[in-house]
C-alpha cells in the first residue's frame, strides 16, 4: 500500500498557487516554498499542520488523527486564523509580509513573500563569535524597532532566534515565522503558549504564565549572545539549577561595555529585572551613533 507522506508533493495545486518543495517543519506547521500561478512569483507558505494530531489524507485533505483529538485541531485553526490575520496587519520593512491567508484542505495557509538570503544563523556558524560590533549594529536596531511595531499591535513573536531571522542579499534583516504568535491582554501578558525553542525561551514560556513583550526581549537577548559567543544560552530550566551562562564580558575587546551589559540585562530570569521593551532594549545595547536612526532598509554591514 502506497504511504501518504505528511506533506503536500511539489506540483501540487493549492489554490492559486503550486507547491515546488518542502522547506521546513515544526511541531505545529509545514513551509513550503511555492509559485504565485497568476504574477509568476515565488512565495512561501506556511500550512497548519500539528504534528501528533493531524494526519494527511489522499487528495490532500488534513484531518485530526482521532475525534478525541478533533476539538484540539479545529480549536487551533481557530487561534491560527486569529493570529495570522492580526500579523497580516502589521506593516513594518524589518517584518515579513502576509500576503494572504486562506482555508483549504481542512486547514489553515498563510503566505507571505519569498526573500533571498541567508538566515542569521549562517553567519552565527560561519564566523563563531567573530561577528563585528558594526554588523549586529546594523542588524538589531531595524530588528528590533520592527518587533516594536509588532508589539505596538498587541502581538508577541516568541520564537525569536537566529533561525528567523533572515538577512538579505540587498537590504535590511527581516523578522520571519509566526508559527508562534500570540496575542497578550491589557495587562501586558499572553493567554496561551504552544512552543519553544530551548536557549532561546526564557523561564515563562517554559511555565506557560507572565508571557509579555519582555519574553522577546529574552529570545533577543539570547539571539544576540549568540552571535557573540557562538552558541545559544543554556536551556532556561537549566539556568534555574545552576545559572552556567558564561559572561559575555570577557569579550570587551571586540565589543562594547554597553552591548555586553545590555545582553546580560536581557537574559535576567526575573522578567521584571528585563529591558520592557523592545526599544529598551535597543537604547541598553546600542547607541544612537552606532546606526542609521531611520535606516529600516539600509543594507547589513557584512561580517
């Protein structure tokens, strides 16, 4: 008997578009990267697909793997649709556009444009805490002041990491996957919370409570202590035993005293002991001399 495989085949026509490849997987979706039939462009497509509960069928069609489990499927589509649709919204030159958000094969899609480029985390591998004080000054400022504006907008990413974020050929760094995204309240704290990515989750999203703007401030932080030291952070339950996070002081030749206080700041386990924001953030680590105050486009310095 010919197995199903989870994913949607290249050539597959989904609505207006057709499927070229898989591109990635997470606990929670599928990306593809697919062609536009009707203006002939690459873009990318993100599928509601929860790996454990959901199962493909012929056709195409996702189903949920058990009617146990069926409430928990659509409830997510739900929450998916709700929070996809609000990051559509969201305008920013450091944010990846939604370009659509559709229903079919029982499911969820969301697309968004194709950029090229290589992910932060190339660089990360590439030079192994030998990236200069010049090039994360002109990747985190634009960065971060997109994350503001995402903010700005009741959202929360929480899952900023090198992974996400993707610097282009010709311009600025961009904010990627929204696979996690949440809306928090008036009182500044999300409701749920789905996944994580260990070293780069603070202690909140391992608890699921006090999520807020200040647990990106920690995904960025732990972003930024990797690009100086080479590697993540130690998982945050880790760090509750026995805090084995090295200093990133010892590295004050190559950066600034303010840069490396700024990341410490924002790896505090007490949230409340954390840059708030964004641009807090932005202000303890860098400063104004170091970047373009409005250069949202302006390319990367290279490494």
């Amino acid at each position: 008997m010919h197995e199903i495989k989870p994913y949607l085949s290249p050539g597959y026509l989904l609505d207006k578009y057709r499927i070229d490849k898989l591109l990635g997987a997470g606990g929670f979706s599928l990306v593809y990267l697919a062609y536009h039939i009707p203006t002939k462009a690459r873009v990318v497509i993100k599928e509601y697909y929860p790996d454990g509960w959901a199962e493909r069928m012929p056709g195409g069609r996702v189903n949920a793997v058990s009617d146990d489990l069926k409430t928990k499927y659509n409830l997510g589509i739900k929450r998916f649709f709700a929070e996809v649709s609000a990051v559509s919204k969201v305008n920013h030159p450091n944010i990846v556009r939604v370009s659509n958000v559709f229903r079919a094969n029982n499911t969820l899609y969301m697309v968004m444009n194709y950029d090229e480029g290589h992910d932060l985390r190339f660089y990360v591998k590439k030079h192994r805490s030998k990236l200069t004080q010049k090039f994360l000054a002109s990747v985190f400022p634009p960065l971060l002041k997109g994350l503001q504006a995402f903010h700005d907008q009741g959202l929360l990413h929480l899952d900023i990491k090198p992974a996400n974020i993707l610097l282009l050929k010709k311009g600025a760094p961009l904010l990627l996957d929204f696979g996690a995204v949440q809306h928090f309240n008036i009182e500044g704290t999300a409701v749920q919370q789905q996944t994580l990515t260990l070293g780069y989750a603070p202690i909140e999203q391992h608890r699921h409570s006090n999520l807020g703007p200040w647990t990106d401030v920690y995904s960025t932080g732990a972003t930024l202590y990797s690009c100086v030291t080479g590697k993540a952070p130690p998982p945050a339950p880790n760090r509750l035993e026995k805090d084995k996070i090295s200093s990133p002081n010892r590295l004050f030749s190559r950066y600034s005293k303010k840069l490396l206080t700024g990341i410490e700041s924002a790896l505090h386990m007490d949230y409340r002991k954390r840059p708030q924001s964004p641009l807090e953030l932005l202000d303890v680590c860098f400063d104004k001399t170091d970047y373009i105050e409005d250069g949202y486009d302006s390319p990367v310095v290279r490494p």
